[in-house]
C-alpha cells in the first residue's frame, strides 16, 4: 500500500494547490522558454527575438537566431492547440552547422527544467499485481508510458462525468480548473486500462480499494536512460527495425501473464518512443536516412500521437524535434509518394553563421576551452590573431557573391558593422533575393565550410611540426589548414574555386590586421590606433563648433567616461586621412564626414563603447597617416624591421617584440612570425 505522500489524492491535492503542474509537452517547453528574458535584436536588417535560456552555461548556442525563433513559434502554437501539435519540428540544412547541437542543447535545458521540483513530472505504477492471479510473480507494474496520474484520475470510472464529479467532489477541483485538465485528455493506454479494469474487478468496483493499489512515483530524468529526452538515430537498412521505436512482445512478461489479451505482454519500453512518452521530447536524429518503413511509423506517430502495436493504443505526449541534412531531405522529397510525412513536420531551414563577431565563439569552441600542449607536453600559445583570422576565413567562404555587395561589405553588414556608404538595407535585399530560390543550397548561408570543417583545421594546425617545434599556434598558419580542407573535402569544383578565393580575401583583412597590431607595437600602446580613430571622429565633430577658439581647442564630454575633455583641432591630420581615403574634392570630403557623424548619432546613443574599428577603410587610412608621419611610411618601418643590421634598427626591433610579449598577448614566436610576414609584400592588396 503506498504512503500517504504518493497516493493519488495527494498527487491530485498538490495540483490543485499548483504545487505540482499537469501540462502537456509543448504547454511546459513554452513555459520554460518564455520563462527567460527575451531581447529584441537586428539580425541582417530585420528585428527578431532573443531568449536567453539558449545563450547560458559555458558552452552555448551562437547565433541561430531565426531558427531559435521557428521553434518557439512552434511549440507556443501547439501549446495553445494550434495545428503544430500534429507536426513534427524537422532542422534541415548542412553538415556542421549546429542542428544537432541546438536540440541537445534544448533537451539539457528541458531536463535541468524537470528537475526543479514544481515542474517535476511524475507517473503511477500499480501494487500488489501477484494478489490478482493473473499475473504470476510480477508484483508491481509501472505505467509502460509514464502517463500522469491526472490521466489516470480522468480514467477512473468508465462514465466521464463520474471522473468529473470525483475530481469536484473528493478533491475540490474549481470548474475552471477542471476544464483545464480536460484540455489535456487522453484516454489511459491499453495495458494501464486494462490492468485498472481487472483491479476494478478484484476489488468489487470499489474505488478506495482500488487506489490501494496505486503508486505515485516521479519520472526518472537520467539521460542515459532516455527516459524525457531520448535520441533514435538513424541505423542502417539492416539493423533498424520499428521494435527500436515502439518496443515488441516480451518473452519474460509471457511466462508470467497468463491471459493472453492482455496488452502488458508487450514491452513498450524497448522501444525509444514510450520513454519519452510522458511529455517528454524525442529526438529523431537524421530521420530521412531511415528506410521507408520506418518513417511511416515515424508518420503515425506524428499523426495519431500514440504507439500501435496489433491494433492496441498508447496514447502519448511527446514533443518529436528531427534533423536531416539537405541532400538526404532533396532525396526524399523526390520520392512523390512520400509527401504524406514532409506534410507532417514543420520544416526550418538552417544556414550557417554569418556573423564574423559570433563567429569568434563558435572558433573558440573550436579551438577549445582547455589549455593545449605540444607533442612533448610544453604548453601551446594562441596567437592573438588566430580566432580572428579562421572566424573571417569561414564566414566568408558563406557569404554567396552578389552584385550589389563586396564580399568584405557583405561581412561586415552581417555583422551588424559599417560597410561604407551600404546600408543594411542592401543586404537585406541580397538576402530576400537569393531566398527566392527554390534550390535551398543557394540561399544565403545555407552553403560554405562547417564547423567540423573548422575543427579539422584546427587538428592540422596542431599537429604540424611548426606549431610544435615553436609552441605557438600561429594566426597564418590556419590560412594553410584551410587550404588543405576545402582540396581534401570539399568535392564541388566551383564550390572549392569559391572558397579558395575567399580565403585570399581573409588573408588581405589579416593584413590590416596587423598594420594595425604593427602601430600599435611601435606606439608602444595597445589601443593606439583606436585613440588616432576617435581622435579623427572627434575633429571633424568639432571642427564646426561655435565655441572653438583661434587656438583650435574644443572641449567635449566623452560618452564613455562622461569626462568633459579638450582636443586640438588639426586640419592637416584630417586633410591626410581623408586623402588617403581617395577623397579628392571638398564635397566627398563633406560627405563622408557627415556620414561619420550620422553613424556616431546612432551608434553613441545605443552603445557608448562604439569605437569605429569596424570602419577598415577608415582603420587603414590613420593606420598610413600615422605610420607616413611619425616614421617616414609603412616602408622604412619595414626597412627598420628586416635590416637590424645597425644598433638604431635592433633596438626598434626589441622594444617592439617586448610591447607585442608584455602588452598585446603574444609570445616569442607568433611575435617574431608576425614582424616577419608584416616585412613581407605577402596578400597586400
């Protein structure tokens, strides 16, 4: 006999005083979400939402943003009744690109959700089974399908307003709260029906007696049993069998059932779909590679939401979230006579991360979290330049050519950055014009190397002797890598000509890069060149100040520290850097300063760190002004650098290698390397 705190009634007393929660899948994987701050983002010129609980722990989502979004739009609909309920949520796209990812991530979530005790789930399982007869030495039996106990407390009496009247009546249930309830009916499955028909039985039909011999207990969230999240992936034609979904007949169970109806000789729990069955989600990992028949299970399931074995029912509550990459989906659409399941799932396509900034977070987790050693167990460096130069190397690679955008201008709009005189609305019409195609692989995003792709040449770059014999991964060398990748693995000739090309251009920005990293190693200041930027942005601001003197001082309060500030006003610096930025004529000049101006209106308002190192034509052209000026041009620094044969030059050198080892995060040999290819006339453009 249960104890008083896992009866029915107490069960049923806690849900009535919201203790304890009956909800369905979907209802407690929209709570969850939207239990979590939601921000409103720009993402490629248009406004969307982002929910926290995706972006938290050490090793989260990046980006995704629309398809995050597909999926909350789902379940929110099936949660209020909407036809999703019916469907299945199915993330199509390339290999590497986080579908797999996102769903784990989103089953972790949900598991940690359960565990806190007001969202726990909990199930039945009946006692003192061996009393009856009928079933042997079997003593106790738990509900194959982790049904809730109000399923069962709806089920109680074969008159539905009897249930009703109990649950008012013995329990004190409102109306309303009632209804409620019933919104998330389901009749008990076979086997939990038809041992509570012969408990009725045993029992004279008498109820109390009848609890007697039911149990309370919680659901089991351990993730290795599959039980609230379980994964079937897709095996091959031999080995699958629907007895891996629905489960199968039970040699043991038969040795002691006598009664051969009885549907508890059949062992759902074999099967992945009755584990989860208990509001819980399954994961149908790569679903289009399993054989025919087997998705036709996957079509009943998704229908009919329950399991069918020889004409028995289970109903079951299960949110079912898929993946499939694009060629095994094209595969299967082309099969006409099996658009009844394509019919049934929600389809989302997912592209890859555009976005050079996120991009660095997801090279990190590339690269790894961990501290690397070399083959003889000294430990690594990371060159500073590393994330950035793999980061803008795969993103470009997919970003798909237009005619109204540059690749480095597509980038950087992407990435929510300046590009010139493009605007974000440029970009949005590149995109709404390539998702047009029905050809999914030519839309934006949808193409380019993967984060596995990454991985890999993060493994080449490792194992190099190089990188080993120098201790230090060195920022260059990933260019390599990469190279190495997209001729090994990348089959589509026009595809690899591409992405070749894409990395030359990642190689010309790695270039800036370090004109920029150069400056700053001679100014002996990490943020040198940043200062020169916003010294310019601050000239041209004030230059038509009312209250500038004939001494050109202007005082102004600076938005990141509220200081009030005064700056020299110096018409020779600004004449420079807008030659070097090819304006001729005073109204290019006027224009471009105006459109300086109006990006530091809108940016200073919303973000008062925004410091214009995204503008790379503007980054480039102080970089020269500065370079020309204090050490007669990039070329006698160079010179300076490569001939160290006089005492003058050696010490430039050291001072500069100590500024790169102690300020700016290098270590001896990225910093001699970098000085070496910055000597070079390699990837100038």
């Amino acid at each position: 006999m249960p104890s008083n705190s896992n009866t029915l009634q107490h069960h049923l007393a806690e849900v009535k005083a919201g203790r304890r929660c009956f909800e369905n899948a979907f209802q407690a994987v929209t709570r969850m979400i939207l239990k979590s701050n939601i921000e409103k983002v720009v993402v490629n010129g248009k406004t969307t939402y982002d929910f926290s609980i995706f972006r938290q722990g050490p090793k989260h989502v990046i980006g995704m943003y629309d398809e995050i979004n597909s999926f909350v739009s789902y379940v929110k609909d099936a949660a209020e009744g909407g036809s999703s309920k019916e469907m299945a949520f199915v993330l199509v796209g390339e290999p590497g690109n986080g579908k797999t990812f996102l769903v784990e991530f989103l089953a972790a979530c949900y598991r940690h959700f359960l565990s806190e005790e007001q969202n726990r789930k909990y199930t039945f399982r009946f006692l003192s089974m061996d009393k009856l007869g009928n079933y042997g030495r079997i003593k106790t039996i738990e509900s194959q399908t982790y049904e809730d106990p109000m399923i069962l407390a709806m089920n109680l009496f074969e008159d539905p307003d009897k249930n009703r009247e109990y649950l008012a009546g013995k329990i004190g249930f409102s109306d309303k709260q009632i209804e409620n309830a019933y919104e998330n009916y389901r009749p008990l499955g076979a086997c939990s029906g038809y041992i509570w028909y012969d408990i009725a039985n045993f029992t004279g039909g008498k109820i109390e007696d009848m609890l007697k011999h039911v149990e309370i207990i919680p659901v089991p969230l351990i993730e290795s049993l599959g039980t609230v999240t379980g994964k079937y992936p897709a095996k091959d034609k031999i080995t699958s069998s629907s007895v891996d979904l629905l489960g199968e007949e039970s040699i043991q169970r038969l040795l002691h059932i006598t009664d051969t109806n009885n549907p508890y000789r059949f062992d759902l729990r074999r099967g992945a779909l009755a584990r989860v069955a208990g509001g819980g989600i399954h994961f149908a990992d790569e679903i289009y590679k399993n054989k025919r028949d087997l998705v036709q299970v996957y079509l009943g399931v998704i229908q009919n939401r329950s399991i069918e074995i020889d004409g028995y029912k289970w109903p079951i509550d299960t949110l079912i979230v898929a993946t499939s990459n694009n060629s095994e989906f094209h595969r299967f659409l082309s099969e006409k006579e099996e658009a009844p399941i394509v019919d049934r799932c929600r389809i989302c396509y997912v592209s890859h991360n555009t976005n050079y900034k996120l991009q660095k977070n997801l090279t990190g987790y590339a690269i790894g979290s961990e501290a690397r050693t070399t083959l003889t167990h000294e430990e690594l460096h990371q060159d500073p330049n590393l994330n950035y130069a793999a980061s803008v190397a795969v993103v470009l690679s997919r970003l798909p050519r237009s005619e109204k955008l540059t690749p480095v201008e597509t980038m950087k709009l992407a990435a929510g950055e300046v590009a010139g005189e493009k605007s974000i609305k440029t970009l949005a019409e590149v995109i709404d014009t390539l998702n047009q195609d029905p050809e999914i692989i030519n839309r934006f995003g949808q193409k380019g190397l993967g984060q596995r792709n990454l991985g890999r040449a993060v493994q080449l770059l490792i194992e190099s002797s190089e990188t080993n014999e120098g201790q230090c991964m060195f920022a260059y060398d990933i260019f390599r890598a990469l190279e190495r990748i997209i001729l090994d693995y990348v089959t589509e000739a026009n595809d690899r000509t591409k992405y070749l090309d894409d990395l030359k251009t990642a190689k010309g920005l790695y270039r800036e890069r370090i004109m920029t990293e150069m400056f700053n190693a001679y100014m002996d200041e990490p943020f040198a060149i940043r200062k020169d930027v916003m010294n310019y942005v601050n000239m041209i601001i004030g230059i038509d100040a009312e209250n500038l003197g004939p001494d050109k001082m202007w005082k102004y309060k600076d938005p990141q520290t509220s200081e009030l500030k005064a700056l020299k006003i110096d018409e020779r610096y600004i004449n420079s850097v807008e030659e070097r930025l090819g304006l001729k004529t005073e109204e290019q000049r006027d224009s471009f300063r105006t459109s300086i101006r109006k990006i530091y209106g809108q940016k200073i308002s919303v973000d008062p760190e925004y410091d214009f190192m995204d503008n790379l034509e503007l980054v480039k052209a102080v970089t020269d002004v500065r370079l020309k000026s204090d050490i007669a041009g990039a070329g006698s620094l160079i010179g300076a650098l490569a001939n160290r044969t006089n005492e003058e030059n050696q010490k430039l050198y050291d001072r500069m290698i100590s500024t790169m080892l102690e300020k700016l995060g290098y270590c001896k040999t990225c910093a001699q390397k970098t000085i070496e290819y910055f000597c070079t006339q390699e990837d100038e453009k």
